[in-house]
C-alpha cells in the first residue's frame, strides 16, 4: 500500500487534538513531526512506527511522554520543546 513508502509526515499546525489509532500502518516512518498542534496524548499505536528516528512534538499540551516511548527502538531524536510534560527520561 501507499502507506508503507511514507517515510516522512509533516503534520505541523493542524490543529490536531488527537492522532488516530491508524498510525501503524506507517511502519516505515522514520520522521515524524507534529509541531504546533493541540496534542494531549498520544494513541498506543504511536509506539508500533519501531522506525521512527525523529519526533518534534514541540509546542504541544502533553503533559507527559509514556514509558512506551522506550519501546521505539530506533529513535535518536525526541524533540518536546515547550510542551507541558513535566519530567521525561529517555535511554538513547
């Protein structure tokens, strides 16, 4: 399908308030970014995209990035300036 050649989502200035559970099926994504947007939380499905190298979630409502986030393997790169979280420790 198409979805498996995405390798790159800009999703910036949206307005988006919640990504959808669809997300996995963009197994291939390697950089996503959601800048700008009205985020709270993110889906579960959010910790399947096991390519994911580079997330911005810069100016966002998130109060916090879940454990999960350890789950994504592959990323290098984890972008949350100006968001609302509070503390997060990531192993890279």
């Amino acid at each position: 399908t198409k979805n498996n050649h995405v390798i790159a989502l800009n999703l910036s200035n949206q307005r988006l308030d919640s990504l959808s559970e669809s997300f996995r099926a963009l197994k291939n994504l390697q950089l996503l970014i959601l800048r700008n947007n009205y985020l709270t939380s993110l889906p579960k499905s959010f910790f399947e995209l096991s390519n994911l190298q580079t997330v911005v979630l810069s100016f966002n409502y998130l109060k916090n990035i879940p454990n999960e986030i350890e789950l994504l393997k592959n990323l290098q790169d984890l972008n949350s300036h100006d968001t609302q979280e509070e503390y997060i420790n990531l192993r890279f």
